[in-house]
C-alpha cells in the first residue's frame, strides 16, 4: 500500500513539473508558451496589452501603417492603437448604441480612413448592421439599408472599394445570407 501511494505521489509531482515546465504566467506579466514544431521545441512570448472592456470580438491592422489597429469588442466599444498594440485609446462615442457586438472591421485598402464594422444585437432594442466611418473611427454612422442586420463578417473587393459583402445571421430569415452592395 505504501508503494502505491509513493508511485502515485511520484507520479503527481512529474505531471506538476511537466505542466509547470509548459507555461508560465501571471495576472501582470507575460506569458510564455512553450511550442512543438517539427520536433523543435521553441518559447513563443505573449503580452498583455489591453484594452479591458469585453471579449475582442474583430481586430484589424491598417493596410499602410502596421502600428495601426482596430478592434471591437462583444460589448460594442471600439479600441484604436498607433503604436502597435502598446496602448489603446477607446473611440467614444464609437457606435453610438450599446448592446453590440462588434464581430467584424475591415479597412478600404485604397482609403484606410475609410472603415466598416459589422455589427449584432445582444440587447433588446438593438439595432445590428453595417456601420462606416470616413475619419479613421472617429465618427461612425449606421448603413440604412443594413439596420437590422446581425453582420457578423465583412468584404471590401480590392478591385473596387464600392463593391461590399456582408454575411448576416440572426433570428429572422429573411435577415441571414450574404448581402452585396455595389455603391460601398
């Protein structure tokens, strides 16, 4: 019986060790993993950076200036960062509605101040759809004909900033499929 419990005490501490070995983290600091690609063993280092305020939902790079990134959260805020993700300014009054979920932006590749964000309710009374802005996120406004729509993905043509598609899914079926516009 002893030897049991001496093997399986043994046992235990090797996971412990094993697991411990694997990753390390804290509430402030950063966090390394420890990865496996083709039997080579790398630490792969993530940080940090914020914002607080949701689950990131969408987060996108300006095609001209990789410091500059966008993001949205599951509870309708939109971040902004010019430094690479090392500070984040939150866009006020972004969407100008709550009860949001910011699931998509896409950045016009042939104008970055032009942006979209798709959008789904997750409150009652909420109005999901596609919202543009044409001063890099400082003003946004809701596309009409999208109002009600539960725009979960977003696509600009790289050929033409004018042709958009939209995916949507939400409760009402005449609501779900993939929209085009051709006049952005």
């Amino acid at each position: 019986m002893r030897v049991f419990k001496f093997v399986s005490l043994l046992a235990a501490l090797g996971v412990l060790i094993v697991l411990k070995s694997g990753s390390t983290s804290s509430a402030d600091g950063p966090r390394s993993v420890l990865s496996s690609t083709n039997g080579k063993d790398e630490v792969r280092r993530w940080e940090m950076t914020g914002p607080w305020g949701g689950d990131v939902r969408s987060l996108v790079a300006s095609p001209d200036d990789p410091d500059l990134l966008y993001l949205g959260t599951s509870d309708g805020q939109l971040f902004k960062s010019t430094n690479g993700a090392s500070t984040w300014t939150r866009l006020k009054p972004g969407l100008g509605q709550s009860g949001l979920s910011i699931d998509t932006i896409t950045i016009d590749l042939k104008n970055p101040k032009t942006i979209y964000a798709g959008a789904w309710p997750v409150a009652r009374g909420a109005a999901g759809g596609i919202f543009k802005s044409e001063d890099a996120g400082e003003t946004w406004k809701l596309l009409d004909k999208t109002k009600g729509l539960s725009v979960r993905a977003i696509a600009i043509a790289p050929s033409d900033s004018n042709i958009l598609i939209a995916g949507s899914a939400g409760d009402d079926k005449k609501l779900n499929g993939a929209f085009r516009s051709t006049d952005a």
